[in-house]
C-alpha cells in the first residue's frame, strides 16, 4: 500500500457497533474530511495557547504543527494516527530564554530539544525501549511533568492580577463550561474560556486593535532564525525527558484503542516528533508532541484512519496563511492570560499526578516520598544555582533530583535488601 492509500471501510457511509475504522482504512471522502475537521478543532485550543503565553507568533506555531504531522504520519508509515500540536513542556523554558537571549535563544533551545529526542527515537529503534523505561518510572515522570506545571504559577500570578475580573470571568467560564460539558466542549473548556474573557475584554475596551487592522488577510506565517546560546539551551533538557514519555504514552494509547501492536513504531514516533519540533525551532514555531486531545475525537468517532490526520495537518497549514487571524490571537488580554495560566499550569500539574495514580507509586515508600517531595520543593520554589556562566533553574535541578536521586538512592536500597 502506498503512503497516501487506504482501503474503504465497508460502504465508507457508516461504522457499525463494535467495528472501528482502522488507521490502514478510511470513511468516504467528506466524512474523512469532517473527521479531519474534528481533529482541527480538537488541537486548536491547546496548539495557540503556547504562542500566546510565549508570544511566538500564532501562525508559524499552527504551520509547523501542521507540517509536523504530516512528517509524523510519513515516519511512522501511517500507523501512528496522531496530531502534533505544540507542547506546554516549552513553556517554562522558552519564558526564561526570552527573557535573558530574546525569541532567538528560545527557538534556539527548541531546535536542539528536538535533535536530542530525534536521537533518542534512533536509539529506541535499534536498542528497544525497555532503557527508557528504567530511567523514566512513573514516580520520575509524574514528578518532573508536576515541577514543570506548578514552576509557573507565578507567571499566572502576575498576568491574573494585572486585571484580576477579567481572570476571574476567564477562570470561571472555564470551571462552568467543564461541569456542564462531558463531551467534545468539555475537551475545549480552556479555549473557549479564554474566547469569553477575551470577548468580555473587548467589549470593555481593554483589547489592543491596531495590529488586527493592520494585519493582511492572507501571507506567509512569519519566520525567525534561532541563536545557540549554551545557557539558553540547558534549561531545555528536562523537556526531553517529558516528550519522550508523552510519544511513549501516544503509543501505547492508541495500540490499546486499536488492539494492533505498535512498539516497532516507538522509535520512529519519537524520532519524528524530534524532527518536526526542530524544524519548528529553525522556523520561529513552538515544539510539538503528540496530543491527548486527538485521542478523545478517535473515541468518540471510532475512526483511527490516518487519512483523516492528513486533512487535518493540511488544513492547519492552510489555516496558519492567514496574519489577521494570528493577530487576533496576539491581542489575547493579559487577564484572560491570568485566567487561562491558573486552570492550565495547575491541571499540568495534576497530570503529573495522574502519571503517579496510574503507575501506582508506592509513596509509603521513603525513599519515593523523599525524591518527589524534594524534587517539587526545588521546583516549585525555583530553586536555582549559578556556576560561571550558567545558571540551572528550579525545573533542572528538580529533574536532576528526580532522576539521579531515584536511581542512586534505589540502588543502595535494594544493595542492602531494602525494597
């Protein structure tokens, strides 16, 4: 079969109770396409909140993630149905870059956040990805994805108290839209609560408009050459380590929804996020990582054709062609940043939790207590160090805590028989 071939399922019209439509298969062609248009709309509100938050431009962010999905699909020769949006692991890193070496140092970490894991994907197609899963246990991941989350609580301390009611309409439009949606809204809360207090804020005159009307309807999205700056780079690392586990996790997800055996893709799912997160970084966009999200609209459609994933990738890329719509997403008010940072940063946090729940780590043991409460401490607090040059923040030194301390401290524990 060839890349951009699949077989029709049944008549293409209907799914039938208990058949799903597999990735090697499709539906007629516009339902393929209002699948497709599903996925768009599934990613979109995490995909621009990172340019957002890190003020990259919204457009080069949406082109990337569409061009990074298609090189996803070709990589993995279509059996990884998967959107590649950008990651809120950049977050954290990309602000403390900027702040120090411009958009150029932080585009600079990104490219080189992509080679490592593009390396890693190699060598997890060669050697097997039980080593990952020796450095990386629940208790390691869950740890570094909560530091990563709760580092930035206060970034949204400053922007919410910058227009403190604009927050609170944001933040709460979020909660009520959660409670009452169980469905595809629910999957969307953050998005949509961040489009009410942006309204909201407009409508009381407190969004900036010059640069919409100024904005052209259709043009290429804006492109920016990164710079290397080793001390913009190394605050970078820790990102690796949470992309990996959340390709690995994609993986897994959707070997269990579609009862096909995927760990021969693995490797080629990592090395391709590695790619399309560097082309990105060389570009001017945010790096990418498989998306949960994507997964919910597989479950509600039982259609895991990667046909549907290519419309979506090539329709974000058209989507990234327009500069008005970016600019309208630029002028997101700081408020309903606040509001939209609150509920965001936190539930990253609470994944972090999720990851311990669901690999059921043991924390009557001492020695897990000790490293993730160590770990969160530093993190949270932004415990930093500076040596010459180089200065490790809270998330790195919080990573190293996790992973050195976990292994060390594990090894003389189970050297004396203490399991």
């Amino acid at each position: 079969m060839s890349l951009l071939s699949w077989k029709l399922h049944g008549n293409g019209k209907t799914v039938n109770a208990g058949e799903v439509v597999s990735t090697d298969e499709r539906l007629t062609w516009p339902r393929t396409i209002g699948v497709g248009l599903q996925h768009i709309a599934a990613m979109f509100g995490a995909t621009f909140l990172v340019p957002i938050i890190t003020g990259f431009p919204p457009t080069t962010t949406l082109f990337f993630s569409g061009i990074g999905t298609l090189i996803f699909l070709a990589m993995t020769k279509n059996k990884v149905p998967s959107y590649l949006g950008s990651s809120f692991a950049f977050l954290a890193p990309i602000a403390a870059a900027k702040t120090n070496g411009g958009m150029g140092a932080a585009l600079g970490g990104v490219v080189v956040t992509g080679v490592i894991l593009a390396v890693v994907g190699l060598i997890v197609k060669q050697a097997g990805i039980g080593w990952i899963n020796w450095m990386l246990p629940p208790v390691v991941t869950g740890t570094i994805v909560m530091v990563i989350g709760l580092n930035l609580a206060g970034a949204a301390k400053n922007n919410f108290v910058a227009a403190p009611m604009i927050g609170v309409i944001t933040l709460a439009s979020i909660g009520v839209i959660s409670a009452f949606s169980r469905g595809f809204m629910g999957r969307i809360s953050v998005f949509l609560g961040l489009f009410i207090g942006y309204l909201v804020a407009y409508i009381q005159g407190d969004v900036n408009t010059d640069g919409i009307k100024a904005a052209k309807w259709f043009a290429l999205p804006t492109f920016t050459n990164p710079t290397f700056d080793g001390k913009a780079i190394i605050l970078f690392l820790p990102v690796v380590l949470v992309l990996i586990a959340e390709n690995v996790g994609h993986v897994k997800a959707v070997a269990s929804m579609t009862g096909k055996d995927l760990d021969d893709q693995m490797g080629p799912a990592l090395m391709a996020d590695g790619v399309a997160t560097t082309l990105a970084g060389f570009g001017g966009g945010s790096g990418t990582t498989t998306y949960a999200e994507n997964i919910g609209v597989m479950a509600a459609t039982r259609v895991y054709s990667t046909a549907a994933y290519w419309i979506a990738g090539v329709g974000a890329i058209g989507l990234s062609l327009s500069p008005k719509f970016g600019a309208v997403l630029s002028a997101t008010p700081v408020g309903a940043l606040g509001g939209v940072g609150v509920a965001l940063f936190g539930m990253i946090g609470v994944v972090g939790a999720r990851i311990w729940i669901e690999g059921k780590v043991d924390f009557a043991n001492s020695t897990n207590l000790l490293i993730a409460g160590s770990a969160l401490i530093i993190g949270i607090a932004d415990m930093s160090w500076t040596r010459g040059d180089y200065t490790f923040n809270g998330i790195i030194n919080a990573t190293l805590v996790a992973i050195l301390g976990y292994r060390i401290l594990h090894s003389i524990a189970d050297a004396r028989g203490n399991k």
